[in-house]
C-alpha cells in the first residue's frame, strides 16, 4: 500500500505540473493506473486470493482425476508467464516512445512484480522449494525479492514527485538572490 500512495502522489505531483507547464509529455494517469494496480493487488494479498485460489485449482485437479499430472500443465504455464514477463519488457523497451520513456522502469517493475505473484500462484514444487524453503539471513527468499521489488517500485515512483514550483523554501536554485551585507 505504501507503493500505491507513492504512486498516487506521484499523479497528483505530475497532474499539478502537467497544469502549470503544459507539458505533454507527461502521462500522469500512468501513476493513477499503478496505483489501482498495486491496490489491487495489495488486497489480493490481504485476502489471500492467491493461496484461494491455488486451493481451488488443487481440490478440482484431485476430484477431476489429473492432480498427478498438474506439472504437465504447470511447467508451460509458468515459462509462459516468464517469456510474456520477457516479451513484454523487451518491446517495451524497444517501441515506447522517448517521451514516455521516465514511465519504462516503474512498469517493469510493476511486471516483475505481477509475473512474480502469478508465479507464485502457479505453485510448482520447484518454485515454491526455492521461494518458501530457503532463506537469507533467515528471511524466505519470497520475502525477499518481494519485499525488493515494492521497495524498488516505490522508489521508481518517488523519484518522479516533483516539488511544487510555490514550494521553494528548502530548494537552493530557487532560493533567490544572496543578501547584500551592508559594507563596515
């Protein structure tokens, strides 16, 4: 959720300067887009949609007689998720425009971050024995790289938030002129 205020606050930063400069390059319902998205999936989270429905699918695959063969289908759904995840930030990178391009490593990130929750959700056992069963410094690797890619999504956000142009207090540039002193 920190990652969607962010985000929230980076839309409102580049609607306020997109207001006063016209710039159009800027794309502030980008940020506003993020935001829903990273809302979304922070409730997700908080609901445990995932681990729902990982549960749905392995209760349907065991009266539906094919749970012994669910990695038949897990394998080409996960290195189909990854070679989307791949695809799509190589065109990305490729074909947005230069004017859009402030917008390319916050919507990588945020793919990352979706492939890596679809991923998750997929639940192969060799994933799953990676991200759930081993640790650094005692911390499951699924927290870490989670916890990575909020981080780096949330400051791909900040970076964007730009200081209003009446709020020049702390900003050297635009602190006027020196003082004169009066000469002794």
């Amino acid at each position: 959720l920190v990652a969607s205020l962010t985000a929230l606050v980076a839309f409102a930063s580049e609607l306020r300067v997109r207001a006063q400069t016209a710039n159009r390059a800027l794309w502030p319902t980008f940020w506003l887009l993020q935001a829903i998205l990273l809302t979304t999936m922070g409730l997700a989270m908080a609901i445990d949609a995932a681990d729902s429905l990982t549960d749905i699918a392995r209760t349907r695959a065991r009266s539906d007689s094919w749970y012994l063969d669910r990695r038949s289908l897990q394998v080409p759904v996960v290195a189909s998720i990854g070679a989307v995840w791949i695809v799509s930030t190589v065109v990305a990178i490729w074909r947005v425009p230069p004017r859009r391009r402030r917008y390319l490593p916050s919507a990588a990130l945020v793919g990352t971050l979706m492939s890596f929750a679809a991923m998750r959700t997929v639940s192969l056992h060799h994933i799953d024995t990676l991200l759930y069963r081993r640790s650094v410094a005692d911390v499951r690797i699924v927290a870490v790289v989670e916890i990575a890619l909020l981080v780096a999504t949330t400051i791909a956000a900040a970076v964007r938030i730009r200081p209003s142009r009446d709020d020049t207090s702390g900003d050297p540039l635009h602190a006027g002129p020196p003082r004169q002193t009066q000469p002794r």
